[in-house]
C-alpha cells in the first residue's frame, strides 16, 4: 500500500465513463464538455476495446480545464466468463494497444455477424444492418443490438434486451474466445497503464468464484478493483471495500455512464471513495 504521500483535492471524479467510439451516446468531446458541467474534476474516457476517442476528449479536457486521464475498457476471459479490465492511465498511441484493439474489433464484428444471424432465424431481421450503421468505426457492440431491438419494440429496455435475447441459452447469445486475463493484464502494464477489475459484483459469479477472480487478478500484476459503480448500493460499496484491503489493491470509481436515460449510472453523482482505501489515481500520480 502507498502511504505518507499527500494527494490533490478531487471533490468528483469518475475514471469508467464511454463515448459513442463505443456504445455510449455522446462524443468524447461533448462527454467531457457534459462531465464538465456536472463538476467532474478527474475523467477518464475508457470505451470498449479502443482509444479512438481520446484525442478529442483531449481537446475538451483542455478547455474545460478538466484532468483527462487516458483509459479503455478490455474485454477478457476468465473461467469461461467474460470479465471487464479497465486500463488507467495508459499510453494511447501505443503500438501493441493499437494492435490488440483491432484483433478485438475483429472478434467483435464476428460476433456481431452472427448475433445478426441468430436473431433471423427467429424472425428478427436487419440487427446485423443496423448496428453497422450505428456503431462508430465499426466498433460493434451488444448495446447497440439493445438499440435495435428497443427501436423494433422486441424490448421494453436494455435489461429486458439482455435478459431475452443476449445472455447464456438467450436467441442472441454468441459467446467470444477474448484473450485471456494474464494476457489484458500485461498488455495493460506494458503501456503503463494500471489495470483495474470493472464492477467487480455484477459478474453473476459465486463469492467463491470472485475471491478466485481478484487472486488470479493480482497475481497477473492487476492493480485496483471499482469500489464505487454506477450501482452505488452500500453493502456493495463495503464487500468491495474489504477486498480491496484483503488483496491489498487500490480502489477505483466509475459511474460506467453510456447516456442519461440510464438512471442508475449517471455523470455527476457518484460519492467519494471510503477514506481507508488508496485511491487508484495515487498509483499514478506519485510518481508525476
């Protein structure tokens, strides 16, 4: 754990935010004009398996006099699971984070095909076509499939959409052979990046299963865990805390905002990290 060093004030910060480089709605730079106005003083943009996004959100970051901090958000495999690493503070214009991110838009145009496929066979036709259109630089995912799917009335919302059509024995499940967990860890070290486990509590898993998760984590070289989510509810706030202080991992928080007609993960709102755990952003800035 990193002691004696004093940090900076930060009154708001989220560090798990998406623009439409991904599957949220706005652009980076109206991301982080739109975080601005909600006094975010610390931001990380981290869309799904690219960082196209980022040097806009630079841009406005810079206006808005805001602390950007470069971030993406890996898909991975563990134990047959698809678990999420968020990449922080991480070199953008890498050259091996710039290759894994299309081997990964790759798997994701694959899988977008055959979700496309799938959901035919059921009567459901033109999600292929769509998503196309709407994804920015092609960056397919299921969110987008949501949209559809809202738009055409086979779903009330995006959880009706996921709990229908887009989970495990679902008409629209694909399930992806992502790079394993070792392997998204180092790649995020190996761009001085610090990788955090996203929302570690929504994975569906056993406390078992998680314990075994966050060893494996931290045995890969992973860094800190999401203690504060878009789903602030307080049990979950303390079970992720103890973790953090079991594994001896900084703590993280991100509202993983995607568009304000999500009530539960919106800029702005989120509360300050409990003051016993170390921050993620020390990690960091210590060094600075």
């Amino acid at each position: 754990m990193i002691s004696g060093f004093t940090m900076p004030s930060y009154s708001k910060i989220d560090l798990h935010t998406h623009s439409n480089k991904s599957d949220g709605e706005l652009s980076p730079y109206d991301l982080v004009t739109k975080a601005s106005d909600k006094g975010i003083q610390m931001l990380a943009l981290t869309d799904h398996d690219t960082v196209s996004g980022l040097g806009d959100a630079k841009k406005a970051a810079v206006k808005k006099n805001i602390n950007l901090i470069n971030g993406v958000e890996l898909s991975t495999q563990w134990d047959n699971k698809t678990i999420h690493i968020v990449g922080l503070n991480i070199e953008a214009e890498n050259t091996l984070l710039i290759k894994a991110c299309k081997k990964l838009k790759a798997l994701r145009k694959e899988r977008a095909k055959k979700i496309g496929q799938k959901l035919s066979k059921i009567g459901i036709i033109g999600a292929y076509e769509y998503t196309k259109k709407v994804a920015v630089n092609g960056n397919i995912t299921r969110f987008h499939f949501a949209q559809f799917l809202i738009e055409q009335k086979y779903a009330e919302n995006q959880a009706d959409v996921f709990k229908k059509f887009l989970v495990k024995n679902k008409p629209g499940y694909i399930s992806v052979n992502w790079p394993n967990l070792n392997e998204t860890i180092n790649l995020v070290n190996s761009i001085g990046g610090i990788a955090v486990i996203a929302h570690p509590l929504r994975y569906k898993i056993t406390a078992t299963k998680l314990r075994k998760l966050i060893d494996e984590f931290k045995q890969c070289g992973g860094k800190a865990i999401e203690v504060i989510t878009g789903r602030n509810i307080s049990k979950e706030v303390a079970v992720a805390s103890n973790y953090t202080k079991k594994y001896n991992l900084a703590a993280s928080i991100g509202s993983d905002f995607h568009n304000e007609s999500i009530s539960w993960n919106r800029l702005g709102e989120l509360p300050l990290l409990p003051e016993n755990l170390v921050p993620v952003w020390e990690l960091w800035e210590k060094n600075n």
